[in-house]
C-alpha cells in the first residue's frame, strides 16, 4: 500500500489509466474481430468498409500511445491483405 498523499494519488491515477486503456485494447481487439468477421462472410464490400473503420480506430489508439505505431501498421497491413486475397 502507498505510504504517502503523493504515491496514494499516483497509484489512483495509474488505475484509472489502466482501466481507461484496457477498454481501448477491447476496442482494438472488437475492430480486427470485425474485420475477419467480414472478409469471413466473403462480402468484399462490408469488408472494405469495415476495415476502414477499424482502420480509423487501431489508428487513434496508437496516437495515444496505447500500443506502437509499428504494431497498428502490422495489424492494419495484415487486414488489408487477408481483404485483397478474397475472391471477387
């Protein structure tokens, strides 16, 4: 447990940062979810659309620092191959 006023407010500070960035690691995880859940179904244009949404989002979550821009530019390249390999 932390011993003075200061480290009592840095340990409140730092869970609500983690509670806060655990909920954007969801979103992240929801976006490519739902992005194989389409390029699944074989609807390329669902598929397209919903990797520009996610795409928008895996963005921003990156911006803050949440994950690395060099792990966004991973997951966002390997959507977008797995979506121009579908047939059609």
């Amino acid at each position: 447990m932390a011993n003075t006023k200061g480290a009592r407010k840095a340990a409140r500070q730092s869970e609500k940062r983690r509670r806060h960035n655990a909920s954007l690691r969801s979103a992240l995880a929801s976006a490519i979810k739902s992005v194989t859940r389409a390029i699944q179904a074989g609807d390329k244009a669902a598929a397209r659309k919903t990797l520009s949404d996610a795409s928008g989002i895996i963005d921003r979550i990156a911006d803050k620092r949440v994950i690395h821009k060099n792990k966004a530019a991973r997951h966002k390249s390997r959507l977008a191959v797995r979506l121009k390999a579908m047939a059609g």
